[in-house]
C-alpha cells in the first residue's frame, strides 16, 4: 500500500486515523441529518395533507408506530403499499429509528 505522505508524515496521520475511526464508525445520525432524510418523506407526507388521506401525515405520530410502519414497508409485509416499500429498502435501521423520533417530535403541524 503506497501512503502519498513522505516517512515523517506518516506516523501523525496514522495516529490521528486511528483514535478518529472508532468515533467515525459509531457516528449516529444527527439533527440536520434527520431534518434531510425527512424532507425526502415531506416531499409526499406534506404538513398540510389532509388528515385520513391517501397519503398519512407523519408529524406528531407515536414514534414506535411510525418505527413498526417503517419496518414493515422495508420488509414487504404492507399488502396496501405502493411505492414504500421499495423506497424504504434504502434506509438501514439507524435512519428508520432518527426518522421515527424526528416525525415524533414535530408534534401535529394543524
């Protein structure tokens, strides 16, 4: 493996990538990560949807209800669903989880 840095270089830059990627590798999404994965849900779920129509309001639900939801449309088991479940293969378990908290605490936008 060639390292572009001369010898000297090398050491601090090894050193500082190692004592960085634990800290990288555990990284949690955080709230500007959250408000972007949501606006990709807000471009369908609208604030202002009416409520009981085709396409649901997310703000202001119970995040374990919106968690199991979101679950269920990553694993195909919403008969109902259309274009979710596909959309949902993309998000891992820790982006379903900060999605859930995040629609949780924007309360009913009405």
């Amino acid at each position: 493996m060639h390292i572009p840095f001369p010898p000297p270089y090398r050491a601090p830059w090894l050193a500082l990538l190692v004592l960085l990627a634990p800290a990288l590798a555990g990284a949690q999404p955080g709230a500007l990560d959250a408000a972007l994965l949501a606006g990709t849900c807000l471009n369908c779920h609208a604030p202002e949807a009416p409520s009981g129509g085709p396409i649901p309001r997310l703000q202001g639900r119970d995040a374990a209800e919106l968690r199991q939801r979101l679950r269920a449309l990553q694993r195909g088991q919403v008969p109902d669903a259309t274009v979710m479940t596909r959309l949902m293969k993309g998000y891992d378990d820790a982006q379903i989880e900060v999605l859930a908290q995040w629609f949780a605490r924007q309360g009913d936008q009405r």
